[in-house]
C-alpha cells in the first residue's frame, strides 16, 4: 500500500501532538467532510420516481463542478482577475481587430507551437476593454481557457503570484483528464502551489498536463495590463516557455509598451504584435460611435434633452479625442457628475490646450481639469482629500465608501464629502456597496508622481507611504476595537465547524477583514520612528490580539507568517524588549502548532508558515529558558513542520525535523518519567513516514515497532483514547512487512488489527474513523488473498452501521454518508462470490434508508453499488437481477446531481443487455455512453477504459447483426 494512501486515515488518527486533542480533531474532520458533500435533503422514499422527483427539487442547490478535489481547491486563485462582460467594446466597434483576433484563435498551426498576439501601445487606448471583448467573443464560443487582468491597485494582481495558480485553476475545468494530471502534480509536489517559481509552476500545472493530454480545439488565454504586474521571470516565461505549449494555445496580451517589455517580448518570434493607431480610419470611426453613446448617456442621465449637444460641439469633443478612449470615458464621467454639465463641456471643446499632445500629457490635463474645480482654498476639504485620496492611494486592496469611512471612524473624517465632488475619478463612489478604486493607473501616476513636476499640481501629490503608515496605526485600532473572542473564525475554530460551511469571510466586517490582512503589510512600510501612541496600539494587538489574529488568519487563508513583523520590530525598534516579549510568546508557538499541520483548509505553505513561526519562537524561548515544558512546545512544532513537509514529499527535510522533534521528547520524557508518552508515539510515527518515504524501510519497520509497544501500553491505561491510535500503528506496521514480502507476519498483525476493529465497533468509536481504518484492512486482507476474513470483517462492522442509522443526529447525517461511501468503495475489488454477493446486497439496503432521510450523495453511493452489484450478479448467472440492478442505476443517474455517475452506469447496462443477447438495446445503451463522453468535462481516465471496451462490445454487436458498414465505423 503506498504511504499517500493512508493520508486521510492518518489525518484522522495521528493528530495526537496533544493527545487530549483527539476528540478535537475528530470534531473537526466531521466538519472538514462537508467539503465532499453535494448539498441538499432528499426526504422522499428511494424508490426510482421519487427519488428522480426529489434530486429534482435540490439540484439548483448542487455543486456543478465535474471533477471536485481538494488538490485543486489548494490553488489559491487572484480574486477579480477574471473578465467583465460589462466592460466588453460596444457593438459595432473594434470590428475589425476583433475578426483578426479571432482568425488568429481559430486558425492555430499543428506544425507549430503556441503562440502570443500582443496589442502594446499608448495609455488610453482601450486595450482592456478590447480584452474584455476577446475574453467576452472566447467564452460564448467555449474557448475561453482562462483569462488574468492585472491590476496595480490590488494586492493579488499587481505581481505574477498568484498568476499561474489562477490560470491552471480555470484551465483544470477543460477537462478531467487535465483536472486528474493538475491534481496529481499538486499531490507529488503539494509546495508547487505556493512555490516562489512561477516557472516551475507553469512547467507542473500547465505543460506537462497539456503535453500528456492535448486537447483538440483552440485554447484561449487572456491576459491584460501586463505592464502592471509583470516582473523579469514571467518576462522569461512568455518568451521561453510558451512556445513549449501545444499549438492550440493562443495567448492574448495588451500591455503598455514599456521599454523591458519591448525589448524581450515584444521581439519574441512567436509573439504576433498589434499596434492600437489611435490616429487611423477605422479608430477615429470607433472613437466617434462611443463619443456619440456616451454624450446620449450624460444627456438622458442628466435631461439635457435629445438635441444636446449641439452637432457642431460633438463634432468638435470627438476631433478632440484624437482617438483616444480614456479621455472620452473620463470627460464624459466628469460631466455626469458635474451640476453644469454644459457649461464644462463648452469649457473643454474650447480649450487648445487638449489639442496636438501626446496621450499621457492629454490625460494629466484632464486630470488637472477636473481636480481643480474643487475648492482648494478650503483647508478642510484640502486636509480631507489628503486623508481620503492618499487612503485609496496606499489600500492593499480596494475598499468600499463605509469600510473606508469604519476604517477612519475616530478621525472625524466623512469619506463620503471627498468622494462626491471627485466622483469622476473614482470607480465605484456613486454604487452603493461597490468598493472604491482609480478608474485608470495614470491617474495613479498623475498623483503619486508626475504632479511634483507639473506647474501649480503640487497640491495633488500624495506620497504612498506616508499614507500606508497612517493605515498601518487604523488597522492597529480596528483589531483592538473589532477582534473579540466572538468574532466568527477564532473561537469556532476549536469548535471543529468547516470554515467552508462558515463563509468567514462573508460574515465578517469589510473593514476588519482588510485589517486582519494587511496590517503587517502596511506596518513593514513604515521607515521612520513611531510615536507612543502608534507603539502603544502595536503593543497592545500583539499582548492582547494576535493569537485571535491567528485563529482568524487561518479561517480567511490568509496567513502570511510573522517573520516579517519580527524582522521590523528588530530594525525599528530594537531595544524594545516589552515588545519583544510579545512576538516570543509561548502561547502563541503552541496555538501556531495545533492550527497548522491537519487544517485541510490551509494552503501547504500557509501551513508550513504557521509551523515556521512555531519553531522560530520556541527556538527563542529555548534559548533562555530551556525547561522541560518549553523544549516539548519546540519538540511539537518540529513534528508539525516534518509532518507537513513529509505530506509535500520532502521527506529528507521531513526526516531531519522528525529526528530533532523525537530527541527532543525524548529527553522531555526522561526528565519527567511518566511512563509511556502519546507525543513520543505520534512523533515516531511521523519518524516512521519520513523514513518510509526516504526509501529506508529497515529504520521505518523498527521505528513503527515502538510505536506499537507505546499505544500497547497507553491502550492497555486508556483504552478510549489510544486504541483505534493502536490499530493504525499495527496497520502501518502490517502494510511494511507486507512490501519487505514478509506476508505471514504481515497477516498475524492484520488478525490483531481486526480484533481491535471488533472492540472499537462494539465500544462504540467513531464511525467515520471505523470506516477509515475498516478500508484500509479490508483492502489489506484482499490483496493478500484473505477474502473471507475481509467479508467477516465487512459484515461485522455492517451490523454497526444499521444500529447507528437508527440513532444517528440529523447533524451528522453527512458523517454517516461518507462512511458509508468509505465502506462501499473497497468492495469493488473483490472477487465475486455468493459471500460477497450478499455483502453488497446489505450495505445496499443500509444505503436505501440513508437515502430516505438523508442527502443526495446517498443517492450517489447508491448508484455505485448498484453497478458492483450487478457486476457481482452478472458473475454469479444470474443476468435478469443484474440487468435490473444496472437499469436503476441509469434511471437514477438520470436527474440532477448523480448525472455525474452516468457513464459508469451506462457502461453496465450496456454490457447486461449483451449478456442476455439483447444486441439493440445494448447499442442503445452503448451509443448513449458514447454520446455523453463527446462532451468533454465527462472525460476522465476511467471512462476512457470504459469507451475502448464499449467501442469494441458495439463492433462486435453489430458485426452479430450482419452490420458490416456500420461494424467498419467503429
């Protein structure tokens, strides 16, 4: 059995770093399990008509996505990256680039490989609504593979990090071949995820899986505003790596043409590049039409009348333009938001000034239009767009008017009075809940830079940093103020609640979510010395918050590690020893040890981040207080980290840390003599899985024998809390001597295992972990030819399944399901036999009554015993029982959310009626199979197997009809 396999059992056994903690975790897998289910109650009998009537009435609320797996899930995916189809071109414009765009997309050479069309040119041209439209013309044609707008205003789209995650997260959903290969690389090396090469992470997520599994139509990816997120090794990527790709790949870029870009790739010979001549025919002609829309908009928005305005002054706006998009859309924004809208667009077709200068002199002047018609002779208003403009300026992520207005509630300041009269300038200000953001990066420019040097526009200018330090001390008083034992995401986290099923996010404040996120962000900027009461607010969230900051880090995703506040407290305030002491808190190491290592939720190096913390502290408390309870905190966080490193295949890495963290409890356990210690137990075991990995199996067999000695004698005092930690040890045990082909021990300790399992059943454990170690022993004993001990033990733990569908609580109804689904799955490995003939039949019935009351992957589980079932009774002769076994299944799969287990099932049902040499209906069946595979998000390895043997079963049929040409077709 390979190590990886056992994973899941492991995560639910071996969490005994604080062996009083076992009971937690098993609260926490019963919530962590909610992640499989597919939602909704079916309440109705199981009989085929009302069971099709009850998924019915739940489908909506179902999960749609084909291939669900939490190794996808673990690639963490820029939020607002995708596009907008409210942003796409109007009709009737950028035609004909657009037709050139989409030549290029569909007509990809099969001698050559991927190619790039980038459109680079001036700010303001519209090259992003023109990627809005090629995304948009993509998507309704079922091309689009992913698409990437970067941003420089926001935090996850102004750098390349989470770039290559989002891509291979929307490029897994084409089909399930490539979803299975991402997963599987994801799973062999789970640090790619959160690896700092986004090279390496192209090569694993997206080349190989394209390589091994090209698919037969055109892939588009859309990536805009490259110029603000680029950096020089995704600059190397696009030029060397792309062109590995299969030639169906066809990547869309705009960008501005920025000299690096230019150079390296706009040069590159697989990079097809497209000027936007914001001067030609076809332009001026675009710019026209939407000069003419927007007017209309600002005339009916403002009841100006149809005649406004006059030809002669919309003539005179659109020669002004000189084709460019951005000045239009802003004028026509600052007349929307203007009390004489006819005045100022007299004012600006009047002005030269606009005239015969480049694009971004001609927007600065817009710029300075605008801004200077607020009063700036008011120093309160001037005080006031200094605290609100240079907000927006600094935030790490774009905030809405009352989160902006709740993260400045004790200054006094009203946001709302500073937005209104710059409405024009700011996205989102007049739509109520939608976050605040600059239209356009050279209004960004324009303030944080060019305004220094432009005459009488040094008012404008906002300096970033000195804003990011007045954020850095609001986001101080909002944990002080927000961040209670009550917040949602700290104390429920022990409660052993999903955070999925929580949506922690949505049910916190916007404002504290912001705080909690980028406090540290926004403090490391801070280069000058702090003021008390800054240092006071510092002190007080890290004496008296930061371990309710960490518990809801880990709930949002969104830890970041402490190394970086530790490193500014030491540059900036090195002699502060108060301060000190709070960021080297033996609290805080241990809550770091018990979130990290089994938390599913984390992403890998989120995890490994919270176990780096852990040690780096109790490393320093060690250091000046080496007693006994502080070198078992260290010996604790060395585990967690081996153990996470060992789950992400680094086990030499893993075996270093597993080796300090055991010599560690070790000397622990002499200096306190209590006899056997679960910690010493739980870290050999993590010992054991970093030698087996390492490929020495000798040292993991002994290491594993102490283990079993240790939960021997701690089973033997306390047999509720380490029995079933026996059992996985002696199942580990067995699976080693199994593969060093010592199959006689292997089988004697599997006959201990399963008299533990009997004593757990009787005693009443936990079902879902009886489920899981009942697996894994059942496939043990198949595989080494002992089919009627795995029965016997089957049957043994059914009987405690029917007892617990009578009693279980409506609330862990899922928990029921899932063992169930964990039960069934093994079965189809055995050899059909009248014993196992009758198992099938048994759990059939537990599933039908679960399904009564429960949910509708119930109904899945029960769909596929039905094919084992058939397929048993089809072995055993007798073939109607089977054919009916296997057209329930199809009816089944027929309605809502099992409609996923179609093929499998259709694959039965051909094979049953050609079994009973019924060749049309089997065609039937065969040629529905087939027909369902062509839609490509069904396709999978399986089904791939399936169709090779369909294919052959319909040639064969119709050769037995005398179908010769139709034998020839397939």
């Amino acid at each position: 059995m390979a190590i990886r396999s056992r994973n899941r059992f492991n995560r639910f056994l071996l969490y005994s770093k604080d062996p009083e903690e076992i009971s937690e975790m098993t609260k926490e897998l019963a919530g962590a399990v909610l992640v499989f289910q597919l939602r909704g109650d079916i309440s109705t009998a199981i009989d085929v008509v009302k069971t099709q009537k009850a998924i019915q009435g739940v489908n909506d609320k179902v999960d749609d996505h084909i291939v669900p797996t939490m190794a996808l899930d673990k690639l963490p995916c820029a939020d607002g990256a995708s596009w907008n189809r409210d942003r796409v071109c109007l009709p009737e414009t950028r035609v004909s680039i657009l037709n050139t765009i989409w030549k290029w997309i569909n007509t990809p050479d099969d001698s050559a490989n991927a190619e790039i069309f980038s459109v680079a040119d001036v700010v303001g041209a519209g090259k992003s609504t023109l990627a809005h439209s090629v995304a948009e013309r993509c998507y309704d044609n079922k091309v689009l593979g992913s698409s990437f707008f970067f941003d420089r205003a926001t935090a996850d789209r102004n750098t390349p990090r989470k770039f290559i995650t989002t891509l291979a997260r929307a490029l897994s959903t084409l089909s399930k071949d490539i979803a299975q290969q991402i997963a599987l690389a994801i799973d062999g090396e789970p640090a790619i995820v959160t690896s700092p090469s986004i090279r390496h992470q192209f090569q694993k997520l997206i080349l190989e899986p394209f390589s091994l599994h090209p698919v037969g139509w055109p892939v588009a990816v859309v990536i805009d505003a490259l110029d603000e997120g680029y950096d020089d090794e995704l600059l190397k990527l696009l030029c060397e790596e792309i062109p590995k790709l299969p030639s169906c790949f066809r990547i869309f870029i705009t960008t501005r043409p920025e000299e690096d870009i230019a150079t390296l790739l706009l040069q590159a010979p697989h990079v097809h590049r497209k000027a936007l001549d914001i001067h030609d025919e076809e332009n001026l002609s675009d710019i026209a039409i939407y000069a003419r829309s927007r007017l209309r908009e600002v005339a009916l928005r403002k009841r100006l009348g149809s005649h406004w305005p006059p030809e002669d002054v919309t003539v005179r706006f659109i020669e002004m333009a000189e084709g460019l998009f951005l000045w239009v859309s802003t004028i026509c924004d600052y007349l929307l938001h203007s009390t004489s809208p006819d005045k100022k667009l007299n004012v600006v077709v009047k002005d030269r000034n606009f005239v015969g200068i480049g694009a971004p002199d001609k927007m600065i002047k817009v710029y300075i239009t605008i801004l200077n018609v607020c009063n700036w002779d008011d120093k309160d208003f001037v005080e006031q767009y200094g605290l609100v403009m240079g907000a927006i300026i600094a935030l790490k992520e774009p905030l809405s008017i009352s989160a902006l207005q709740l993260l400045h509630r004790n200054t006094g300041l009203r946001v709302s009075e500073i937005t209104y009269p710059l409405a024009s300038l700011l996205a989102g200000s007049t739509e109520e809940g939608q976050v605040l953001r600059l239209p356009h990066c050279s209004l960004r420019e324009f303030l944080t830079r060019h305004s220094l040097s432009v005459f009488d526009c040094q008012k404008f200018y906002l300096n970033e940093n000195e804003h990011s330090r007045r954020l850095a001390q609001l986001c101080l008083k909002v944990l002080i103020q927000d961040l209670t034992p009550d917040t949602i995401g700290t104390v429920h986290f022990y409660d052993g609640i999903s955070y999925q099923s929580l949506k922690v996010k949505e049910r916190i404040s916007e404002h504290l979510y912001y705080a909690c996120c980028f406090w540290i962000s926004h403090l490391t900027d801070v280069q000058d010395p702090v003021d008390a009461e800054f240092r006071n607010d510092l002190y007080t969230v890290l004496s008296t918050r930061l371990i309710l900051w960490v518990e809801l880090s880990a709930a949002l995703q969104s830890f970041q590690g402490l190394k970086k506040l530790r490193n500014w407290i030491h540059t900036e305030l090195p002699n502060d020893t108060e301060l000190h002491s709070t960021i080297y808190c033996l609290d805080v190491a241990q809550r770091l040890t018990r979130i990290s290592p089994d938390n599913i939720f984390l992403l890998y190096g989120e995890a490994l981040e919270y176990a780096d913390d852990a040690i780096e502290i109790s490393e320093w408390i060690v250091q000046f207080d080496p007693s006994p309870d502080n070198q078992a905190v260290l010996a604790k966080a060395l585990n967690v980290l081996a153990l996470q490193l060992a789950d992400m295949t680094y086990y030499d890495k893993a075996l270093r840390n597993a080796e300090k963290a055991v010599a560690l409890q070790e000397k622990v356990q002499q200096s306190k003599r209590n006899g056997a210690d679960a910690n010493l137990a739980a870290f050999l075991t993590t010992l054991e899985k970093a030698l087996s990995g390492s490929g020495n199996r000798k040292a993991a067999i002994a290491t594993i024998n102490r283990v079993v000695e240790l939960y021997t004698e701690l089973a033997a005092l306390d047999p509720n809390q380490f029995k079933h930690l026996l059992v996985n040890s002696l199942s580990t045990l067995s699976d080693l001597l199994a593969r060093d082909e010592r199959k006689m021990d292997a089988i004697q300790i599997i006959q201990k295992e399963c008299q533990l399992i009997r004593e757990l059943a009787v005693e009443g454990f936990n079902i879902l972990g009886l489920s899981l170690v009942v697996k894994i022993v059942f496939k043990q004993l198949v595989n080494m030819d002992e089919d009627d001990e795995a029965l016997e033990l089957m049957q043994f733990v059914c009987i405690r399944l029917r007892s617990d569908l009578v009693t279980v609580h409506v609330h862990e109804k899922h928990i029921f399901v899932i063992s169930l689904q964990e039960i069934s799955e093994p079965l189809a490995i055995m050899k059909k036999s009248k014993k196992a003939l009758g198992l099938v039949e048994e759990l059939m019935d537990i599933v039908r009554q679960a399904a009564e009351e429960f949910d509708s992957w119930a109904v899945s589980v029960l769909v596929n015993l039905l094919n084992t079932l058939s397929e048993q009774l089809s072995a055993a002769g007798k073939l109607e029982d089977a054919l009916h076994a296997a057209k329930e299944s199809v009816e089944l799969c027929r309605w809502g959310p099992v409609f996923r287990n179609m093929p499998g099932s259709l694959y039965s049902l051909a094979h049953r009626y050609a079994d009973l040499n019924r060749p049309e209906e089997a065609l039937q069946a065969a040629n529905e199979f087939i027909n369902i595979l062509r839609d490509r998000r069904l396709s999978s390895n399986t089904n791939s197997e399936h169709l090779a043997k369909v294919l052959e079963l319909v040639t064969k049929l119709h050769s037995g009809l005398g179908r010769p040409d139709e034998e020839k077709k397939h």
